[in-house]
C-alpha cells in the first residue's frame, strides 16, 4: 500500500526521500487509507506535491514571496560555500 511502507520505514527511524515523505504524510492525514484519489487539501503545504491532485497548475508566487525566496536560495549558497 502505498504511503504506508513509507510511515513504517519512517516509525523505524529510516531516512525518506522527498517523496516518500510526502506519501507517508499522506496515509497519515488519510487516516491510515492508502487513498488513491485527489484528497482536496489545497490548505495542505504538500498538496502541490500531492500524486493523486487534480490540479496541475502552479502556485504562482507574489513578488514578495519570490524575493523570499531569491534571498534563501542566496544564504543557503552563500552558507555551503564556506562551509567548504
């Protein structure tokens, strides 16, 4: 089932990959059911990732938010650079 080997390799301490982070999140705001199908949890920051969601479309960011984000992408750059 998927999501749920996820959530167990995750309960035993195994480290996850984006996704199987993602299907793991998902059986658990399923109720422990595998799902299969679109959940309908826009309000839910994984949705966009979601593999069952109907939805395509991009989340168009503000200008402000993509300001943000420049500006993350420049510190965590800036922090691996010296941290070699």
């Amino acid at each position: 089932m998927k999501g749920k080997t996820q959530y167990d390799k995750f309960l035993s301490g195994k480290a996850l990959t984006p996704k199987q982070s993602i299907l793991a999140q998902c059986y658990v705001c399923n109720g422990g059911s595998e799902g299969g199908e679109d959940c309908l949890g826009v309000n839910c920051p994984l949705y966009e990732f979601m593999p069952y969601r109907k939805s395509r479309k991009k989340k168009e960011l503000t200008p402000e938010q993509k300001a943000i984000v420049v500006e993350n992408f420049k510190r965590v750059r800036s922090n691996s650079a010296s941290a070699s």
